[in-house]
C-alpha cells in the first residue's frame, strides 16, 4: 500500500509494516520499494519494516538535477521524523548503502545499525567515475534501452536463465524510472563521499554482504574496506542482487546481525 508524504513541494512514497524494533529498507539504483516484497513477510513477522522511495525512483518525484546522498538522506530522516521514530536499523542495497552511510553521517544518533548489502563505504574511483560520465550520456540518448541491457547485468551469470521472469520483472519496475531520475542518481552516485571512516566507529554496528560474482562491486577490491576493522562480513556465492538471488542467506544475516 502506498502512502505519501510532502517533501520540499515533491511527493515521496513509503511504506510501513509490522511492529517491533525498526527496520528501515533502502533500494537501490534503478530499483524501488517492490524490490522488498519477498522479504517484507519475513522481516515483519518481529519487526517494523519502513521501506522508501528514493528520490526520482518508483512513486517518489525527482527534486533536482543531481540527487546527493546527502539530499536522500535527508528526505529518509524527513520521513522517518513524520513517523515519529527515533532510532532505525538500515538495510541498503547498493544506492541504498551509500545513503544509509550519509544518514549516519548526518544523523549518527538515530543510527543503531547498517547491513551494506552489495554495498561500499569507498568513494567512486576516478575509473568508476568516467563509467558513470558513460551511462549519463547513454541515458540521455536512449534511457530505456541502458535499462534494459543494465538489470540482466546485475545477476551472477549462472542465474540468468533460471531467474529470467524475476529479472524481467525487475526490469520493468527499472523502467518506471524516468530518465532525470536516473540521471540525477548517476551524478549523486560520482560525487559521494568516502565513508570509510565510520567503519571503525563502534558506536554503529555494521555488517557487509558482498556478492562473490558481483559485476558492480568486485569482491576482492571491496572485501579491502573491513580490513583492520571489526566489521562482521558474509560472501554471497552470487552476483549483485543478493536479495534476490539468495533472499533466505540475507534474510539470515539480517535477523541475526542486529
């Protein structure tokens, strides 16, 4: 069921679902809140799930021509303060990460606990930059068709068959996003910053799930991030969509690591 808040003149959709302790479900790019539906039955049985639109995705409209993580973070805490909550768990899927990461920043006393789920505390290099200068030009000239050839992508190659109606599923929720949407997350995206820091802050629990086939996120590159940290970590034998392609492991980790 959707609801709406107002939000700087823009409407922002949200859902909330369950009772207990809160558990707040960031989507990724290109993604939205249906991303969540397999695991809403599993994580409301105990809990209070709140899952959102980001900014110029699913039913929330876009703000402005470049949408920073600092800016969703700042709508999430807008949301979540109308809710009249104090205190939240995160759950962020890729985007979703970094915003749970900038709302930390930002709000580090509402903050108990973040799972980065095919997620980095790192800032884009200089070469993820230039790929994201890549899409921004290819979505201006034909935004459907980058989504089309992007979602496949997401998954490990070895499920692309077997998951085929999921991803097609997942595409066509992709394609409700409209092309300034995508656009103002790409350039969002290039210019966050390196959060790094706050994994060695022991006053927010942390966990990484990273996908071992992951095309977005390498593995041995964003495994590096924990080193000499606490920070508890599970390998998800799959690419990036681990809510998908393995929703029982995360859904594991998620009721646990809290």
């Amino acid at each position: 069921m959707s609801n709406f808040f107002e939000y700087k003149n823009i409407q922002v959709n949200y859902s909330s679902i369950g009772k207990g302790s809160v558990i707040v479900l960031l989507h990724g790019f290109l993604e939205n809140s249906s991303m969540w539906k397999g695991l809403l039955p599993l994580l409301s049985k105990k809990n209070r799930i709140i899952t959102i639109d980001l900014l110029g995705h699913g039913k929330t409209e876009n703000l402005s021509y470049i949408h920073t993580m600092e800016e969703q973070a700042n709508m999430v805490n807008y949301v979540l303060t109308k809710l009249k909550l104090r205190k939240f768990n995160f759950v962020g899927h890729s985007m979703g990460g970094y915003v749970a990461l900038a709302f930390a920043v930002l709000f580090p006393e509402k903050t108990k606990s973040i799972c980065l789920l095919n997620s980095t505390a790192y800032s884009d290099s200089n070469e993820k930059k230039a790929s994201r200068d890549r899409a921004i030009k290819a979505v201006k000239q034909n935004y459907k068709t980058f989504i089309r050839i992007s979602i496949p992508m997401l998954f490990s190659e070895q499920n692309r068959d077997e998951l085929k109606p999921k991803i097609d599923r997942v595409t066509s929720e992709a394609l409700k996003t409209s092309k300034q949407g995508v656009i103002a997350a790409l350039e969002g995206m290039k210019i966050r910053h390196d959060y790094t820091s706050l994994l060695s802050n022991d006053k927010i629990k942390i966990v990484l799930i990273l996908g071992e086939k992951d095309t977005v996120l390498d593995f041995n590159t964003h495994i590096q991030q924990i080193k000499n940290t606490n920070i508890k970590w599970h390998k998800i034998k799959h690419g990036h969509m681990s809510h998908i392609e393995a929703k029982e492991d995360v859904v594991s980790i998620i009721k646990k690591f809290r």
